[in-house]
C-alpha cells in the first residue's frame, strides 16, 4: 500500500491562508491524491482530489508536485469552521480491491 | 438522498455478548468499508468489499466478520465483544471503475459508538 506522512498538527490564524503538506513518496502513476477531513464529532468528508493537474473547488485547492511525491491542500482563508483533522490518502485506479488506508492526518487549529 | 445510513447510532455491549453493525447506501456504489476510530486516533480500515460478493481483510480484522449482503447492504458483525472493541465504528462507500480509470471519493455514515463493559 502507498503511504503518506503528513505533520501532526498546524496552526493557523483566522481569515489567513493555511497550506497542508502532504507526502507520497512511492505514489504510483494511476494513484489519485484525495484529501478527506473530520470535523470534531463527525463521521470524514471528501475535500478535494487529483491526479496530476492542480485543482480548485469551492472548499480549497490542492497544489500537485510536479513528481507528485507531495501535494499541498490549500484553505485560502481559514474559518474557526475549519478546525478538523485533515488526511491526504491515496487512491489507485488499478489495484483491485482498493484497500484504502488513511494515514494519521494532521490536527489544524484555527486561532481567532 | 440518504447516502450512507449506518445503525445503531449508539450500542453498549456487555464483553462476550456479539451483535451486527448495519450499513446501507442507496447510491449505487461498488465498494464498501468498514472503519474503527479509538478516542483520540485515526481511522482504521477493518474490512472492505470491492464488489459485490467479495470481502477482504484491512489492517484490524482480528474479532470481527463481515456480510456484503447485497449491493447496498454491507454488515459488520463482533462475535464476542471485547473492551478493546470500544470505538467508533465508520461505514464508507465509494465507486470504482477500473475500465474507467474512475476512482470517486469516500462517502461515509455518520457512525456508530459501541461501549463495550
């Protein structure tokens, strides 16, 4: 299984941008990169995702290595809304059975 | 759209007893999973099912088994409960079209706390 090692937490002051770091060393060419949070009390929600391309949708961006060993999920400004924890996992296209695993996440606080 | 329902939303079990966690989704997803979150840490993948009729084991399948009933029905059964097996349980589904290319995103229950004495 492809891994991904993300810091264990980051802080943030409210309405400023926050760039989560994600790495996937041993990412795989039909691996897409998806980013998933937990809000406290709740069940994970997909954030964004992308395979080679930057991408933008109404929650973040998700900037995408050239290599695409790392990644790097984009709040443009961080809310008090945001506080969760955030996990950048791996899905492959191709693997069978998809056995998909999530990393530890990174806990992000926002300061008001 | 009710995505994925998942009950109980809340069960205390006594250590021995078994009982069997439900999911359902209605949006017509191949793959589904099953999920344990202990206080304070990540999510564990305990079991998933790519397809209908097949099973396979995640990182913590040890104490449990699971049914992909049908389609929309995939179950997660304790046969004897365990202090251990204290955790929020998660159930996801996400599609998967390997012809495609296509790998969509995790949609996940909201969950179920299981105490277990």
């Amino acid at each position: 299984d492809a891994k991904t090692t993300q810091p264990n937490s980051m802080e943030s002051n409210e309405e400023e941008p926050v760039h989560l770091p994600c790495n996937h060393s041993t990412i795989s060419g039909t691996d897409y990169i998806h980013w998933y949070r937990q809000l406290p009390s709740q069940g994970p929600e997909y954030v964004i995702h992308g395979l080679t391309s930057n991408v933008n949708n109404r929650m973040a961006s998700l900037a995408i290595a050239e290599d695409r060993k790392s990644s790097t999920l984009i709040l443009h400004r961080a809310t008090l809304r945001d506080a969760a924890v955030y996990y950048c996992m791996l899905h492959s296209a191709m693997e069978y059975g998809n056995k998909l695993v999530f990393g530890a996440g990174t806990i992000l606080r926002v300061k008001s | 759209n009710a995505g994925v329902t998942q009950t109980p939303k809340f069960q205390v079990l006594k250590t021995g007893q078994s009982m069997t966690l439900q999911c359902a989704q209605d949006m017509n997803h191949n793959s589904m999973y099953w999920y344990r979150q202990d206080p304070g840490m990540g999510l564990r993948l305990i079991y998933y099912s790519a397809s209908e009729g097949t099973t396979d084991k995640g990182e913590v399948p040890n104490g449990y088994n699971v049914s992909r009933l049908n389609k929309r029905e995939f179950s997660l059964r304790l046969e004897s409960a365990a202090p251990s097996q204290t955790s929020v349980y998660f159930c996801a589904s996400s599609f998967w079209d390997r012809a495609g290319l296509t790998n969509e995103k995790l949609f996940f229950g909201s969950g179920t706390q299981l105490s277990v004495l």
